[in-house]
C-alpha cells in the first residue's frame, strides 16, 4: 500500500480535533455534544461498538451528528463504500441550509471511495469540495491523487500546481507533482521537484525514491542506487525500504553499459 494511501487512511478514520469540535457545536444541546464527541472517540477504540451506538441515537433521531459518527464507524471498519455512500448523503442534506462543514465531509466522502478503490467516485466528491473550497490545499491534494489513479496527470499536475500556490512548503506536493511530471514525460521538471521535496526534508524517504526513479530514467544508475540505499539507511524495514531494495536489485539485472 501506498504510504499517501495510508496517510488517507488515517485521516479519513480520525477527524481533526477542530473539526470534531466545529461539528459538535453543529448540535442542538450540550448534551448531544458530549454524546457526538464520545461517539466519534469510540470509533477509534471500538468502531462495532459505535456503529451501534450511532445506529440507535439515528433511530432516535440523533440526525446528521448521528449519521456522521455512524459514516466514521464504518470507515474504522474498512466498510468503505458503504461509509462513502453515508457521507456523500450527509453532504447533500448539509446544502441548504448552507453548512461550512460540508466541503469537509465531501472530502471524507471522496477519500472513503478511495479506499474503496473507487477513483472515479472520489474525484467526484473531491471536485464537489473544491468547489466549495478552491484554495483548500489538502481538498486540491486528495483530488490530485484521485486524478493521479484516474491515470489523469495533466490535471493531477495542475491541482498540485494550484494547492503549491497556496502553500509552496509542503514537501508532499513537490513528490506528487514529480510523480505526475514524470508520468507526462516532463523528466526536467520532475527532477526539480524531487530535488526541492528533499531541500525542504532530506530525510523524506518517497522523496527519495522518486528521484532515483527519475535518475534512473536519465541514465544515472549509480546515482538512482544511492538514493535508494538512503532509503534503506534512513528507514530500514519498512515498506518503502522494501520498495528500494527491490527497485536495487532490479537495476543490478540490468545490462551493463559498453
């Protein structure tokens, strides 16, 4: 799996504490705020306890805040698509009156599809949230990635282009973008990229790895396996050292120059 793969896992089962906080104060009472908040903290201990608990208070009438913590629940347990379902509904009953929590869900939506593996549906609801929020740099970076499985790079690299004009120090960007730069053949620019992800974090180890893909596309062997054995060294036993060490044995297979 990917590591910006579970970098949306994580995201998408654990919402930030100021969005729990905006969403409880969304609720009618203290009490269905307590009630909201201990919810959602139950999805990430127990998530079939709190699909229950969510499913009954929905039952009762615990409205969207219920619908919300029983979407969460889901996702913690890897009910994907159902999740998604659940939170692109919430999203569309959050239109009017206008809710400033809706761009938020549409992006929980778009990455529960993800992880569903369903693309096409992600960039759907990631699109519905960016336009909502067009200067969100994390909105812009999640339909980036979903352009990005869409095989769509151009328009993988332009949305990584908008969201770096918002925020030009987020080392992710530059690696996507050089992923996508390298996908369209833009060798150059990809290497730029790689090279100013590893300016602002020289330990990033997908930094790493994409710059030794891109030098091995430009014939610099030698160097493409010293960044991948920094990648072994900074992050040994991992998944990604296992991708460099792989990514090393297959150019050592590789016919030697004349």
């Amino acid at each position: 799996m990917k590591p910006y793969i579970l970098a949306i896992l994580a995201a998408a089962t654990v919402m930030s504490t100021a969005v729990v906080s905006s969403y409880a104060a969304e609720t009618k009472t203290a009490a269905a705020q307590k009630r909201y908040s201990a919810c959602v903290a139950l999805t990430k201990t127990d998530a079939n306890k709190a699909l229950a608990r969510a499913s009954a208070w929905e039952h009762r009438g615990g409205g969207l805040p219920a619908d919300h913590c029983l979407a969460l629940a889901l996702v913690a347990l890897k009910q994907y698509a159902d999740a998604a379902k659940e939170l692109d509904r919430i999203a569309a009953a959050m239109a009017k009156p206008p809710n400033p929590l809706r761009p938020e869900v549409l992006d929980q939506a778009g990455n529960a599809w993800f992880l569903a593996g369903d693309a096409k549906q992600a960039y759907g609801s990631f699109t519905a949230a960016v336009a909502l929020a067009p200067q969100n740099v994390n909105y812009l970076t999640d339909r980036a990635r979903a352009a990005l499985a869409l095989g769509n790079n151009a328009d993988a690299a332009r949305n990584l282009s908008m969201a770096l004009r918002e925020d030009p120090t987020r080392t992710e960007l530059y690696i996507l973008r050089g992923e996508a730069r390298r996908k369209l053949g833009k060798i150059k620019l990809a290497f730029e990229d790689a090279d100013t992800a590893l300016a602002l974090d020289p330990s990033s180890v997908r930094a790493l790895i994409e710059r030794g893909i891109l030098r091995e596309d430009m014939g610099d062997n030698k160097g493409a396996e010293q960044d991948w054995l920094s990648v072994v060294r900074l992050a040994p036993n991992t998944a990604a050292a296992a991708q460099a060490q792989a990514r090393i044995q297959t150019l050592a297979m590789k016919p030697k120059k004349k």
